[in-house]
C-alpha cells in the first residue's frame, strides 16, 4: 500500500539523516525486518541483537522488538541513544518475575549460582550471575554444572526444565512461561506429524515438554532458521512464533512451512502465535521515535552496571 512505502522511505531517511542503526528481532512486522536488511541493520535471535547493537559503530540504536532487548542495548552501551518503536512492548516472563519476589527467591538459596533468562528485567538481571539466551543456555549450564554448580533459573520453567533434562544440573526453578509459546499442543502436533510423514519439526525451548520432545531441532530463532535453510527436508513444522516465518520463507524459498498448533487454532485461525507485544513494533513507531526522539530507554545506575555483570559474562563465554 502507498502509505506503507512512504513510511519505509520516510524510515530509510531517517535513519540515514540521524546516523542510526535498525536492529530488529525476527518475531517484528516483515515490514520492519526488511528495513532492518535494507539499511546495514539486522534482523536476529537476542543474543545476536546484544552482540551487534553493542559492537556497532551508530551512537543512535533503534531496537525493534521486546522492551528486555532495548534495556540490554543501553546496558551494553550506555553513551548510545537506545530507541523502541514503542516502549510498553514487554513479555510475559519480564512481566512474571517482579525484581522484589525474585530478590527474595535468591536470597532464599545463597547456595545457588543464579542465571537468568534474557528475558527479565535490568533489576532481575542485576541479581544474577549469568544471562543467557535460548542460543547459548544449554553450553554456559552445561559447563557450570561442570564445576558442580547448584543452579537458580528463571523465569521460563519450560526452558528451565528443558536445559535440566539435556544437562543433568541441579536447577531450582521459577514458574514463569512464554504466553506465545506454552500455547503448543503436544496431542496436535501428533496428529499434524502424522499428516505430514516428512516434515522435520522445528521447535523453540519456551514451548512445554510435549512440544519439545516431539521436535527435530531444538533450538533459538537463529538456530531454527539456519536448520530450514541446511536441513534436507521438503516440510518443516515450526513451534515458534510466527514471525519467523518471513524470513524462513526468504531463506529457504522452496521449503513448505506449515505453523505447529496452538490452543487456538482452528480452521480459519491458523495464526495464533504471534506474540502481541512484538507485534505492537510499527513502521510508524520507526519514524515517530527518530523525528521525535520518543521512546528512549533508560536503565538507572546502579542498576546497569550491576546487571552488566552477567550480560558481559555470556559475551565472553560465547565469543
Ligand atoms: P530468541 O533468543 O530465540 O530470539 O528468543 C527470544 C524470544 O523472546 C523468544 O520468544
Ligand atoms: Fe516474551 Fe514470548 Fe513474546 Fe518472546 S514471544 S517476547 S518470550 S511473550
């Protein structure tokens, strides 16, 4: 639609006139993540969004996706402008591990190496040891209980437990869940697995047990589509949200892609997951955010420098 491309171009021209960079995560509009790809920007799981909002030269970021990802570009660079098309787009595991009850969750177990999710708040990070993100949690617990750490996770228990299975550790967890992905259907998958014989199914760690144990490749967005791109199959089926899926199809052109069930699906509502606060991310947010210089993040001292701590820990392990 015109309007459409005069926002894209009216974004493109802002971003060049203002020197800023488009970092998008892949659950945003399509819209959003070709105007990352068209601008030197990109579009990626958490961890590479960390990564290369921190390592990029732009002192301006605008950072389309969840308000976790904004908070974790100013922690990682806090002389650059960190700006989101819109700043109520949280998570339902931000929102489900209030910084007071998690403190006093810590503090009953002193005992426990405490890691946390990307998905929290500054202040929950602040009282953790590490950070990771779907991509790399199972290789950083897997190395702690190594070392015969005891481990305090939160927020997501269907990750939680999944890493537990896979690593053997010793976790205590917090009860909190991916509103998008806990919606997945085991029993369905079942029967979509059935009517599809060779299709590979491709599954993202927030999803629960049933979900997951039925799955080809666990693993980040990043990870799940790098496995429609190699592996030989002519079908996928994806529990993830799907926003991915436009990229998966630019990718892997020639693939089928078919969406794994939710709660909701039926017939006529095939698009159930998709999570609602990524999708509050717009072109107009874009456009407003950089004209107006609305939407900037904010992480007060000391709670950035304290929740640095367990973001640069990962960055290290990773690199
Ligand atoms: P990724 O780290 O896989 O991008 O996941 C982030 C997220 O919010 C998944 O729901
Ligand atoms: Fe949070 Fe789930 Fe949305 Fe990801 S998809 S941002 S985990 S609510």
């Amino acid at each position: 639609p015109p309007q459409r491309d005069a926002l894209k171009a009216r974004a493109k021209a802002l971003l060049a006139e203002r020197q800023a960079v488009l970092v998008a995560h892949y659950y945003v509009d399509g819209d959003l993540q070709d105007l990352a790809l068209e601008t030197g920007g990109l579009v990626a799981d958490s961890l590479e969004m960390a990564r290369f909002g921190r390592d990029h030269a732009a002192q301006t970021l605008v950072v389309a996706g969840v308000r976790f990802m904004g908070e974790s570009a100013k922690i990682l660079s806090p002389h650059k402008r960190v700006l989101m098309p819109d700043l109520d787009a949280t998570c339902s595991l931000d929102l489900g591990c209030p910084p007071e009850d998690f403190a006093a969750f810590c503090d009953a177990h002193p005992d426990r190496t405490v890691v946390v999710y990307a998905n929290t708040s500054a202040a929950v990070k602040a009282r953790a040891d590490w950070m990771v993100t779907s991509s790399c949690a199972l290789a950083i617990v897997g190395h702690l209980a190594a070392e015969g750490r005891k481990i305090l996770w939160a927020p997501d228990r269907h990750l939680g437990r999944y890493i537990q299975e896979q690593t053997g550790a010793d976790m205590l967890l917090w009860n909190g869940a991916c509103i998008v992905h806990d919606e997945f259907k085991g029993l369905e998958l079942d029967l979509l697995r059935a009517e599809h014989p060779g299709a590979k199914v491709l599954v993202h760690p927030e999803s629960p047990q049933s979900v997951v144990a039925q799955a080809d490749v666990v693993g980040s967005t990043t990870q799940l589509l790098d496995a429609v791109r190699t592996l030989d199959a002519p079908a996928f089926i994806v529990a993830t949200d799907n926003g991915l899926m436009h990229r998966m199809r630019q990718l892997a052109p020639g693939k089928v892609l078919i969406e794994a069930p939710t709660a909701g699906s039926s017939a006529t509502c095939k698009s159930c997951a998709h999570c609602p606060w990524m999708a509050m991310n717009a072109l107009q947010g874009v456009v407003d955010c950089l004209e107006q210089g609305r939407g900037e993040i904010q992480v007060d001292e000391p709670v950035r420098s304290q929740a640095l701590g367990c973001i640069e820990r990962m960055l290290d392990f990773v690199k």
